[in-house]
C-alpha cells in the first residue's frame, strides 16, 4: 500500500474497515509466499518420490504457484479488495493437491482436500469477481455448494472405498454402494451448481454498468469463467467418454482450463478491472494536492476503482436530482445509491455499480471524505441550473414577444392593408366618375394617391415588423431580399441546407443580419459587405463584415440586442471592430 505523506494544510483520511496498513500487509504476503514456497517444495518431492516420470502430478503446484503470483500481486495493489486474498487461497488448494502423492496420511488427507476444493475455489473468485465479496444470497448459496458438492462425496468414496491412503477416522471398510451413489451425487450436483455459475457469469455480463475498457476487461473474466465451468462438466461427462479419454488425461485437460483462470485475471489487474475498494487515503492525498483541480466524480471513481460512477446532486428548492451540468436528471430506480449527507441536508447521490462495488459503506466514507468538494460541486450544478432557467425563461418572453410580432404584422397584412387597398380602389373609381366636378375630381386623386403611399408606408411598416417572406418562405429567401435592397453593395454566399430551421433561429439569424447591415449603412462609410451563411454540424454560422471605419462596440443598442437574442438561443458572439480596419461580426447560432 502507497504509504501517506502528511502536507501541510489537510490530515489524511482513515481507513475503512477491512483494509490493510502497509506493514500488516507486507507480513502477510510474506506469510503466503512462504507458505506457497513450502508446499511447492513438498508436493515436488512427493511427486518425485511416488512417480519419478510423471510429470503430469507435478500440475497442480505449477498451476499454484501462478495462481499465487497473481494473487500476490492484485492482493498488494488493491488491499482493501478481497479478491487478490481469494486468488492466493485457491493457489495454496493447488498446491495442497499436489501432496495427495505423498506417503505420509496426513498429508494425503491434506491432498485429497485441497484437489476436491480447487474447483470451488475458482467457482467461489469468479463469483465474487470484481469486488472480491459475494454480493447476494443466490451467489453465497451456489459457493457453498460449490464446495460441498466437490468435497463430501469425494470424501465419501474415500471413506467407502476399503483403500488405507486415508487417516483410520475415514476408514469406513469397503462399500461399493455408498461408492457409486457419491460418484453419482458428485457428478450430477457439481455439474448442475457450474452450470447454473455459469449462467450468472452470462447474466452479469449483459447487466454489466461498467464502461470502456472497465467493461472490456470484465467481459474477458466473465466470458472466461462460463467457459472454464462449462469445459469442466463437458470434458467429465461428454469428452472423456467419447474421445476414450484417459482419467489423467482429462484430469490434465481440466487442469490446464482452470490454469487460464489466473492469467485472465492478471490481464484484468493491468487494466483495472478490480475495484480499488477502501483506498480512501488517495481521497486524502487528492484533496491536498495540486491535483484537487481534478473532477470530483474522477477522483471517487479513481479511487473506488468504478468507472461508471456518476454524481447527482439534490437541488434545495425544488428537491430535483441534478446532474453536474446543471440538468434536471431521474437515475435509474434499480442502480444502486448512495446519499452524502452534511449538517444543512444531503449534498450529493452517488451512483455505482454494485456489482463491483459490494459494500455501500464504502462509497459512503468516500463520499464523507470529499463532502466539501461535494458541496462546491452542488453549488456549482445549481448555479448552472438557474442559469439555464434564466436562458430557457429570456428565450421564452423572446419567443413569446416574435410570436406578437408575426401576429401583428400578419393583422396589418390581412385587415388593414387590405381596406387601404380597397380605399385606394374606390378612391380611384370615384376619380374617373363621369360628369364629376373638377374639384372633387382632383380631390378624388389627391386621396388615391394618399393612400397609395400609406399602402406603401404599411407595407415597410409590416416588413421591418416581420417580413412576410421570412414566414412564407424562410431564412434564405427573406435575408436575400434583405440583402439585394442594400444601398451598400452585398457580396452573399450561402453555404448548407438553410431550410427546415428551427422558428427562433431563423427569425433571430434574421434580424441579426437586418441590424448588422442596418449600423453598417448608417455609420460605418463602407464601400462594400461581405456575407457568408453556413449550417453545418448543427449550428448555423452568421460571418457578416464591411470595410468602413471600423470602431463598433457592442453596447449601443443595435449590437446589444444582437447580443442578447445571441444569448438567449445559447450562441456564440463575436465582434472585431479595430479602428480603421472594418467591422466583423462573427455569430453561431445552435440549431441542432
């Protein structure tokens, strides 16, 4: 384990129940190995002594010894994780097995139970992968019968079986029957308990949350495992009748499936498929170093080694869930949860996967460890929130203030111009009248062409409000028309499909151009206007600029509410105004 170094400023955090201090871990791997070392060297010399030439008993302690190494390994980097724990007892069976060779009963006795347990003891690692516990009833229940069903009937024909290679306590005398039943149960209890293993392998797999190479990783160990427990059944009961195959051949071919167990699990030390349970000291060390700049949801998934972790944060007035964006979110009912809780209410909802992941009182003092960083980011996701409240409310009175704007404009089109130019028609009939006095005849003119002008005057009116062809027939066609009536010569280029665009962007894309060449006309004195509208990747990009005297800011009143309809549909506004040098003004727009 990383030792602490105290820093100024912050005390490292305790740790959880259940892990390691360095020394007590060091002892304790020391212990094993030696151990390990011992039992190699012993079953090596029984084999030696029992079949000088049979290199096939020496299996079990090679296979061991890889178990132990790996065990060793995941055991130092990951102490508060039981699994490297496991690893390392299901390499001491291995090489527990190899004794069954010796001469010795009690060391025979030690052989016979540590060869019937190895098959539990991968049945019991693979279950309790990747947290290194047993995480239900239904897991807990299937490895106990995994050890059962591999070690009582065996040791019932042992027994039964009349041959003095046991201690006297099991000597039972010879019993065929009791021989032949336990072979029976053996075969058909340990064979429906793999399977039914491996069936959860499977089902794990598909309801894993793990992402990335996490979930790769365990993808391997999980498609491994079935693999591993349906090969053993299949090569006892299928393989070994049909292909007449030897008892020690099959037992060297179960042997080397259960020898890739280790290395599949190396792989998945490498790549972090362990869960770093109890490492709450590098929450510590996180919070008083440089790195503390370093996302919260990083830092607690680093730590508790689950890559899928997500914070939520409850929002005080309103008792939503809010993510770190500042979203309104709901977390699936059936993930598992943690609430961190300080002294004014909860200040976040960890979210992890409690497959690799089995006891919540971790996340819960790793979420107590990093409490006030929880409280910052809580603020922070509020303050997102109200922001885009404030965005969502501004885009709703804009949106409300150019639907009144389009509602005008459409009466004035449809109510108003229409009876001016039915006055203007009438006006005219009652001009030409036969026989009419000149003077009302010239009044009669007079008041055709007074509301000829009106007509014209409402018609300006109607199009500065909203431009009947911005409704009819789009951004294009009415910012085209904009263009073509400049007094300032236009050089447009329209790039990307500007049909089918949400209402807000292409009114507000409008207006903008109508404004930006409304100030280039009046102050700029420039001799030419340079247009480019493009959508592409879901934004619709407005690149407007002159060669006039240059000096805009945007705090008159055209450019500011330029500014503001950029802002209130979550865009992006640029102007580069040097003086002397031209105006540009630069505004995407989302349109996604």
């Amino acid at each position: 384990m990383t030792n602490i170094r105290r820093n100024p400023g912050f005390r490292a955090a305790r740790s959880s129940p259940g892990a390691w201090s360095g020394h007590a871990l060091q002892l304790a791997l020391a212990l094993v190995l030696t151990l390990g070392t011992v039992l190699a060297v012993v079953g090596a010399g029984a084999v030696a002594a029992a079949s000088p030439a049979g290199l096939g008993d020496a299996a079990p302690s090679a296979v061991g010894l890889v178990y132990l190494a790996v065990g060793a390994v995941a055991w130092s980097r990951r102490p508060g994780n039981r699994l490297g724990l496991l690893i390392c007892v299901t390499g001491t069976l291995f090489l527990l097995a190899s004794l069954y060779n010796a001469a010795e009963p009690v060391m025979v006795f030690l052989g016979v139970l540590g060869g019937q347990s190895v098959l539990a003891g991968v049945l019991h690692l693979l279950l309790a992968f990747p947290s290194g516990r047993l995480t239900g009833a239904r897991d807990r229940a299937l490895v106990v019968a995994g050890y059962l069903t591999t070690t009582v009937p065996l040791f019932l024909q042992y027994a039964y079986s009349g041959e003095p290679v046991v201690l006297p306590i099991f000597d039972q005398g010879a019993d065929a029957g009791v021989v032949a039943a336990a072979d029976l149960a053996h075969r058909v209890l340990a064979t429906a308990v793999l399977l039914i293993s491996a069936a959860v392998l499977v089902q794990r797999l598909r309801r894993s949350a793990a992402v990335g190479a996490q979930r790769r990783t365990r993808a391997v160990v999980y498609l491994t495992g079935m693999l591993v427990l349906t090969f053993i059944p299949f090569s006892a009961l299928v393989l070994e009748p049909v292909a007449a195959l030897s008892s020690q051949a099959r037992f060297l071919l179960q042997i080397g499936a259960l020898a890739v167990v280790p290395f599949v699990f190396a792989v998945a030390i490498l790549r972090g498929g362990f869960a770093r349970t109890a490492q709450l000291e590098e929450l510590g060390l996180w919070l008083g170093s440089a790195d503390g700049r370093r996302p919260v949801r990083e830092a607690l998934a680093a730590a508790l080694g689950d890559e899928s972790l997500e914070l939520y944060f409850p929002s005080r007035p309103h008792g939503w869930l809010l993510d770190e964006g500042g979203r309104v979110v709901a977390p699936e009912r059936d993930g598992a949860t943690v609430s961190v809780d300080a002294a004014d209410g909860a200040v976040a909802v960890i979210a992890y996967d409690s497959s690799l992941i089995g006891d919540p009182s971790l996340v819960q003092q790793a979420g107590r460890v990093v409490a006030l960083a929880l409280e910052r980011e809580r603020l922070t996701a509020e303050l997102l929130a109200r922001r885009q409240e404030l965005l969502e409310s501004r885009s709703r009175l804009v949106q409300v203030a150019d639907d009144e704007r389009r509602r005008f404009a459409q009466d004035l089109h449809d109510l108003l111009q229409s009876r001016l130019v039915l006055a203007t028609l009438r006006a005219g009939t009652l001009g030409s009248a036969p026989g009419l006095d000149p003077a009302i005849r010239h009044d009669a003119d007079a008041l055709r062409d007074d509301l000829t002008e009106a007509v014209r005057e409402l018609r300006r009116l109607v199009h500065g409000v909203m431009p009947a062809l911005l409704l009819e027939r789009g951004l294009f066609a009415a910012a085209e028309d904009l263009l073509d009536r400049s007094p300032i010569p236009v050089d447009a280029h329209w790039c990307g499909v500007l049909t089918e665009l949400p209402a807000a962007v292409s009114t507000g894309a409008y207006f903008i151009l109508a404004e930006a060449t409304a100030n280039a006309v009046k102050h700029s004195r420039a001799s030419a206007i340079r247009v480019r509208v493009e959508r592409a990747d879901d934004a619709l990009t407005l690149d407007f600029a002159d060669d006039g005297v240059g000096g805009a800011t945007p705090t008159g009143a055209g450019l500011r509410g330029v500014r503001d309809r950029v802002d209130v549909l979550d865009g992006r506004f640029e102007l580069l105004s040097p003086p002397h040098q031209g105006t540009r003004l630069l505004v995407q727009l989302p349109c996604g």
